[in-house]
C-alpha cells in the first residue's frame, strides 16, 4: 500500500514526493533485498539516517558509527513509520536478534554508506538532474562567492537555492540548515523540495567533510567552482596533500561527482594543480586570476577607504566589462571573478550577474559594525592562518591607523594551525589580543598558551603588543577601548556564528553583537565624561 502521508512539519520536504518499490531501489545500487516476513508491503518515499527524524514511508539508514550502529535504532525508526531499512550484514544480524519476524524488508550492502547518496537521489527521483547545480570548494572564499553568485544569477533571471554554511535559501527563503554540506538524505530531499518550488539552480558550498564523506554522492553538478587551499582541517584529513586530495573529488576523473565544466581559481600552486586535475579528466576548464594569466582576469582595480572596489574584468573573449563590489580586499576580487566566470560557465548573462554582485553583503564577513565610533570595527570569519593574514593585509591597504586583532583558536580541532594562527596575527596587529573561540570540550587556558606560543615566536621587532585574555567579550572590550580615532578592530573566528561551544554547552555568543555593545559603552562612557568636563 502507499507510504503513510509525510507531515507538513517536514519543512525541508517535497510535499509529493515519487512512491519507489524497495527492489528498484535496491537495483540501482547493487543491494540484496531481504523480504519482510509479516504485515504488508510499503513503497518508500523518503530516506533519513536519524531514527528520531523518520516520517512514514521513510527508508532508514542504519550504518555502523564510531560508537554505535545504526541498526540498534532500528525499532525506533520502525515505530516511527519505517517501510525498509538499508544496513549491512552486521545490521542485518542485530536486527535479526530484536525482530522474530522481520517486520520491513532490509537492503544488505558491504558498505551502505558508499551507496546512500545514490539511493538518496532515487528516492527523490533524481532531482539535481534537473536543476544547473553549481558546486563551490577550496578553503577560503566558499561563502562569499556563494553569496556573490546567488545575486549574480537571481539578477540574470534564474531562480536559486543556496545551501552553505551561514544559511541555506529557497528562492530567498531562508531554511534551517545545521551543516556547510548537509548529509546525502537531507541533501537529495532538499533538491527534490527546490524542484517542487520550480527552482532551475542552486549553489552549494562543497566542503572536504562532504566530498570525504559522500554527503555529495548522488548530485549530479552541472558546474565546480575552485576558490583556493591552505591549511585546515588537519584534525580530519591527515596530511595538506590529503585535503587537497578530497577537494579533488569534484573534478577527478575517478570520481563518482566528477563535475563536467570547472572555473578554477589559481592564484596559488593548488589552483593551477586543480586545474590540471580537471583537464586531466576530460573537463572543459576555465581559469581565473588576479595576479597571474588565466582565462579571466582584472584591470583597472581600485578600492576606495569605506572598501567598495571596482575593476574591469576581461573576459577570454577579450572582452571589458565593468564590475564593483562591496566587499573589501584583493581575495574578494578573485572570489568576484570566479563568480562571474561561474556564471558564464552557467549560461547565463555576465552582464546582468556582475550588476547583481554589485549590492552583496555577506552575514560575518569583513562585516562593519558601525555605532557611530571614529574607529573602523569588522567581524570576520578568518578562522585559518592564511585567512587571518588576507583579512590583516586587506584592512591595513584601507587604513594608516593602527590594527587591533581579536582571535583564538577552536578546540577538539586542528592543533597544527594554533601557534599559526598566533603567528598571523602576530606579524600583521599592532595589537594582538589572544582570546577563547569554540574551546568545546577542551581547557581554553591551554589552548590561548598554543596560539600565544606562536605570537610570542614572531621577533620582537616584527609584532606589536600581545595579550592574553580569558574570555572573548572581555578580549573585544579591551581592543575597543585601545582604539584610537582613525583605528582597526578586526575580531576574527567566529564571523556570523551565534554561540560559542564550551564544555559541550553552546551558549549565546554573537561577535557582532558584543562588539557593537562594546562600542555603545565606549561611546556612552566618552559622553558622560565629557558632559562632567
């Protein structure tokens, strides 16, 4: 009989989705179907790998996990409205174990996990297939040029979704979204609910978690974007070359989501091999660059102190068409670029899309905060060495003041990059103030000691003051209160984010927020004494 009616509170759902046979989905990816032995047989019409999120209808994904299996949800999931479940040979066993009869068919596979992104899109019928899908990878630069490229299209004509890391959008809309990438079920239902609300394109940030992971799997991408690479991650992927090696997936030719048309940024050595790796696999390439001879590439740059930029881009036709961007720093010029060469690569009119681009602010990205202050103040989500440095590079060419940076490193994550980050920030602030970021489940004591390693590890002669301060809303106050008429505060790290992770606990944390009361007491402060003068 058909599967149960999904419930309207499935908001990032198609509302009609397609009705599969468990054996045409098992077909598709070369799972053994193991019969149910009691009640009645159930079409699937949804997928979900949390026992505590399936609707009627839903196939459940019971993997193995670090910690636990799956399949020891599995009463769980079938309670819930679970018409089959997708598991392998030692799932099936635990399962066996609970159920005297099985109450739903089992697709058995060795690894079901390599195989649940292509499930995923059958259930859903396929539905990247039938949008222009633009994946976007590298380590820095994914969310802005994600941003730069949603207005660049909505103003070609196009309607988009986004799906990042600040938010994801259906045709501006925004929806709930937990993860840069979210996992192949939610993912596949997504588009599947982009399709139903007559979408024709959607730009994903890619990450190497979702590349490594298969989160992707399944997708058919219509076009890959390469922004750049430097160290991160190195708490997941063992080595540089390995992360290199996952943000490869989009365009190698072994891959299962292998893009067909890639726009390469190469502006550093990763680029240029990306683009390599991409020819290689028969892809039609596009290069672009800002600093060295690409296929697109800028003249005539200029910037102007509150960080609007213009220049001419120039097309591989040879062509000159007049660009400006909001955004400030050389890097934001190469994310501009890689956008409206993405957009060519799309079909769609440059024109109109570089005037799209023009009016884009990205949420906690060299973000202003402004409260009347006679000093610039910025949150920023430079959260990587190489990120803190462009940011640093990028406010020092607007102003002749000086530069306070406020940042820490994150814990449970890359330990490599702390004294790096220290560094960094370091060589480019006249004042350095080392703070707590997502300490998670670590000491932030200890971690502040790793980053101030590495300040302390610039020459004297090459850093300006340093501080270590317990507590990021004290850190910010503290930079606030040392600005000068004419000054920077950059507070980096944390950028859009709304908590910050101590001890397992997320508690409201909102740099932008705490910066601007900062500012507001600051300037509370200067008016009261200057009403007793």
């Amino acid at each position: 009989m058909p599967a149960a009616p999904q419930p309207a509170s499935s908001a990032s759902r198609p509302s009609s989705p397609p009705h599969t046979p468990i054996e045409i989905l098992a077909a598709a990816v070369g799972a053994v179907v193991v019969p149910a032995e009691v009640g009645e047989h159930q079409l699937v019409s949804g997928v979900d790998l949390r026992a505590q999120a399936i609707l009627g209808g839903d196939l459940f994904a019971a993997l193995p996990g670090s910690s636990a299996h799956g399949a020891a949800f599995a009463a769980q999931a079938i309670e819930r409205g679970a018409s089959a479940i997708l598991t392998d040979p030692a799932g099936l066993e635990r399962i066996r174990t609970e159920f005297v009869l099985l109450p739903v068919p089992v697709l058995v596979h060795d690894r079901p996990r390599d195989v649940l992104g292509r499930l995923s899109a059958h259930v859903y019928g396929n539905p990247s297939e039938k949008m222009t899908v633009i994946g976007i990878t590298g380590t820095s630069g994914k969310t802005t040029t994600s941003y730069l490229l949603d207005a660049a299209l909505t103003a070609a004509g196009r309607r988009t979704g986004l799906i990042g890391t600040i938010e994801t959008k259906i045709d501006g809309t925004r929806v709930p979204s937990a993860l840069t990438t979210p996992e192949a079920p939610q993912l596949h239902a997504l588009f599947a609910l982009m399709v139903e609300r007559g979408l024709d394109t959607v730009v994903m940030e890619v990450s190497s978690h979702a590349l490594t992971l298969g989160r992707v799997d399944g997708t058919v991408f219509a076009v890959g974007a390469f922004t750049n690479l430097s160290q991160d991650h190195l708490d997941f992927h063992d080595t540089l070359e390995d992360y290199f090696l996952a943000k490869s997936r989009l365009f190698a030719a072994d891959s299962r989501v292998r893009t067909h048309s890639a726009v390469v940024c190469v502006d550093d050595v990763w680029g240029k091999r990306m683009a390599g790796i991409a020819a290689a696999a028969g892809s039609k390439v596009v290069t672009v660059s800002v600093t060295d001879d690409s296929d697109w590439t800028v003249e005539d740059w200029e910037k102007d102190p509150a960080g609007t930029q213009t220049f001419t881009l120039i097309t591989p036709e040879g062509e000159r068409r007049e660009a400006s961007i909001r955004l400030p720093g050389r890097y934001n010029v190469a994310n501009a670029v890689l956008a409206a060469a993405t957009c060519a690569a799309a079909e769609v009119d440059v024109e109109r899309a570089i005037l799209g681009m023009a009016e884009v602010d990205v949420p906690g990205r060299v973000q202003r905060i402004s409260r009347g202050q006679n000093f610039l103040a910025v949150v920023d989500y430079a959260h990587k060495p190489a990120a803190v440095e462009a940011v640093i590079d990028t406010l020092r060419e607007q102003t002749e003041g000086r530069i306070a940076v406020v940042l820490g490193a994150g814990g449970d994550r890359d330990r490599a990059k702390r004294a790096l980050m220290g560094a960094a920030g370091a060589r480019g602030a006249d004042l350095l103030v080392i703070t707590d970021d997502n300490p998670r489940s670590e000491d932030p004591a200890v971690i502040r000691e790793s980053v101030l390693a590495g300040a302390l590890g610039v020459d004297s002669e090459l850093r300006g003051e340093v501080r270590n301060v317990a507590g990021r809303g004290q850190a910010i106050a503290d930079a606030v209160s040392w600005a000068r008429d004419g000054d920077v505060v950059l507070v980096a790290g944390k950028g859009h984010e709304t908590g910050q992770d101590i001890g397992g606990v997320k508690h409201p944390f909102d740099d932008r927020v705490i910066l601007a009361d900062a500012i507001d007491r600051r300037i509370g402060r200067t008016e009261n004494e200057e009403a007793r003068s």
